[in-house]
C-alpha cells in the first residue's frame, strides 16, 4: 500500500455519501474500471451503515483508504462508541442482505471491536492486477 | 443526491417513481411512501427504479418487507428496474428470484 487518504465525518446517516464519493474518486484515481468503482461504492456504504445505524451515533466515522500494487483497502473505526452494541437494523433481511453483497462485491471483508472503538474493513483488488 | 418520490395511477395501478439514491438515510422515506400507499386501500404497487442511481441493504430491505406486506394482503410489489447496477445488486442478494420484475411501467401495470 503505497497511497492513503483519511477522512473524518460525524457518525451520521446523512453524511455517509461523503464515504461513497471518496472511494469513487480514489478508486478512479488507482485505476479501477467503472463497474468496479459502482461495487466499491456499494461496499463502503454497506461498511459504514452497520456502524452508523439508521439513528447515527455518537462521535465520529475515521476512514482510512489505502491503495497500490492493484488493491484498494478501507477501514472504518467508529470511535466514541455504540452504546447498546451495533444491533439496531430496520428491515429483519439487512444484516443477510449485506453480508451477501460485501461477499459478491470484495475479495475480503470482516468487522472487530478493538479499545478505540468498532472497526470495518475490507480489501478490493483491481481486475487484472497481477500481485 | 438525495431520493424524491412521485405516485402517479396507471390503470388503476399506483406506480410509486422514485429517483436518487437509497441508502440508510433516504430508505425511511421509501417505507413511510410504501405505507401511504398501502393504507391507501391498494393491494399491488408498482415501484419504479429507473431512476434510481443507488440502493443499499437498507432500501431493499425496505421493498422486501413492502413485498411482503402486499402479498400477504393478496397482491405484490412489482419493480421496474433498467440501470445494470440495480439489477446487479438485486442479483447478488438473490432478489430477482422474489420480486416480479420488469424493465417498462407498461410491461408491470399489464400483469
């Protein structure tokens, strides 16, 4: 990884299309095709709306986007905390649904909750990257 | 963008067209239209996504209980669908093999 960007935005529903547009420009940036920029959008969204939640959090969404030899990765730390765990979705199919497209869409995903707060992650390698 | 919403009858079929993007902020919006529309006396909705340029878990989590909702009053949730990526968020999450789908209003309100 040979690039990185960070961003920092209240933990807000109404702010997360500030993560989507930033993935897509730094996908375009590190040469991903357009299909795989839309699924990169798609990814991060996914990421981002388990740990805001549809009422938002307190504190803030820290994304760290890292890219190079092909890859793209992104990891999302809620500090601050989510009182009461991360449950919370509004439809009951959500949580399956999700898990289904971050498996269709990225080559490895996965989430831990660590001191500083819950993290996100995932990794995305560009088609045809040869590493 | 953001998502806005126009109900519009075809044949005596409400067609709700939704444009924009549904992710976790806009999708409450999508359910509280769903729910004006099915107290509204209707048993079959068509929703129209040829504009929409986005949807998350959470907005298809949305039709998918408004798709339950309909059928277990005895009629359905039919979609229209023509950008790829919709289609192709629909076919990971296994969807095209519930919801009734069609690529024109017309095709939709005629079933």
């Amino acid at each position: 990884m040979s690039e990185e960007v960070e961003l920092s935005l209240p933990a807000k529903p109404e702010l997360l299309s500030l993560a989507r547009l930033t993935v897509a420009a730094i996908a375009s940036r590190a040469d991903f095709d357009y299909e795989e920029i839309e699924d990169l959008r798609l990814a991060i969204d996914e990421l981002c709306s388990h740990l805001v939640g549809h009422q938002g959090r307190p504190g803030q969404l820290r994304l760290r986007y890292q890219w190079g030899d092909g890859a793209l990765e992104v990891s999302c730390l809620l500090d601050g905390g989510a009182p009461g765990g991360l449950s919370g979705r509004a439809e009951p199919d959500e949580g399956e649904l999700s898990d289904r497209i971050l498996d269709a869409l990225v080559d490895e995903h996965g989430h831990d909750s660590e001191d500083a707060g819950h993290r996100a992650w995932l990794r995305k390698r560009r088609r045809g990257a040869t590493h | 963008m953001e998502v806005s919403f126009d109900v519009e009858e075809h044949d005596g079929v409400p067609v709700l067209a939704v444009a924009g993007e549904i992710d976790v902020y806009t999708a409450p919006r999508l359910r509280e239209r769903l729910l004006d529309v099915a107290h509204a006396g209707t048993s079959t909705v068509v929703v129209d996504l040829t504009e929409v340029s986005f949807v998350d878990s959470t907005g298809l989590g949305v039709l998918v209980s408004g798709l339950k909702r309909f059928r277990e009053a005895g009629g359905d949730l039919l979609l229209v669908v023509t950008q790829p990526q919709i289609m192709k968020v629909l076919e990971i999450t296994g969807l095209t093999t519930v919801f009734s789908i069609y690529d024109t209003v017309a095709a939709a309100v005629a079933k």
